[in-house]
C-alpha cells in the first residue's frame, strides 16, 4: 500500500496517540487542572465549565474527524489486504494444479520405471535361459567331440590290425 499522504499520517498518529496510556492521564491531569483553578479562585466555576466545555467541543469534532480518517484509510487498506488475498489464492489455485500435474507426471514416470524393471528382468531371465542352453550345448558338442576322438582311435585300431595282417 502507498503511503499516505500527510494529513492522513498526522490524524493516524493523533487516532494512535489518543488511543494511549498517556493521552487518558494527560487529559485527567487537565481536568484536575481546571477543576483545581475553579476552586482555587483563579478563574470563576462558569468560565472554567465554559472553556472545558468548548474545548473539549472542539477536540470531539476533530477527533472524530481524525478518527473517520483513520476509519478510511482502514478500510481502504482491508480493501488492497482483501484484493492481495485474492491474487494469493489464485497463485495457490495454480499451484496446486501445477502439483496435481507433477503428480500425474510422476505416477507416469513410476509406471516406466517399472516397465523398464520388467523388461529387464525379462532380459536377464532370457540371457541365463540362453546361457543355459549354450552350456548343454557346449557340453553336447564336447560329447560329440570325445565320441568322434573315440570312433577314430577305435577306427585307426582296427585299421591298424587290418594292416598287419
């Protein structure tokens, strides 16, 4: 909120200042001042009765003045705080759809993720699978191999004896 101008900061601290501790003693004091002159003979019961009267007249009329200032300018600053609140709501509107959004987002994002772990299980179950045949068939190459190794030793055997004889 801008700040005010002059007079409305001038009647705001006057509104402040009457509203205190020492604006209600200063005015007793004033009060037992002028009552004390009335019976002291300084001035006559009438004439003190007559300037109290007018002014405190005068300080009613400009108080209420100063304090429907105040009352203004009051509501003019609930007024901006009310508009501030508004736009605060509207960002905080915003904002929660922003994070509804993030949230989709996320949950998308996690079932990916867990797509991604499910393919790669899939992968490393199908890898051992190949392991494991390439392994029964390296171990059935090898008994082929030593079969093979066999029929020819037993073959050279028998040639061998055929030769000889």
């Amino acid at each position: 909120m801008e700040k005010p101008p002059r007079v409305q900061q001038i009647a705001l601290a006057i509104t402040r200042w009457i509203g205190s501790p020492q604006s209600i003693i200063i005015h007793t004091v004033l009060f037992a001042v002028s009552f004390t002159a009335s019976i002291g003979g300084y001035i006559t019961f009438d004439r003190m009765l007559l300037v109290l009267t007018t002014i405190v007249s005068l300080e009613a009329i400009y108080l209420s003045i100063f304090i429907q200032m105040t009352i203004n300018y009051t509501t003019a600053s609930i007024r901006e705080v009310g508009e501030d609140i508004e736009e605060i709501q509207e960002d905080v509107g915003e904002l929660q759809e922003d994070v509804e959004e993030i949230t989709e987002d996320v949950g998308e994002l996690q079932e990916d993720v867990e797509e991604i772990s499910e393919d790669a299980n899939e992968d490393e179950q199908r890898d051992k699978e190949h392991q494991h045949t390439l392994a029964d068939i390296q171990r059935d190459l090898r008994t082929l191999m030593d079969d093979i190794d066999r029929l020819k030793s037993e073959e050279d055997k028998s040639l061998g004896i055929t030769a000889s004889k």
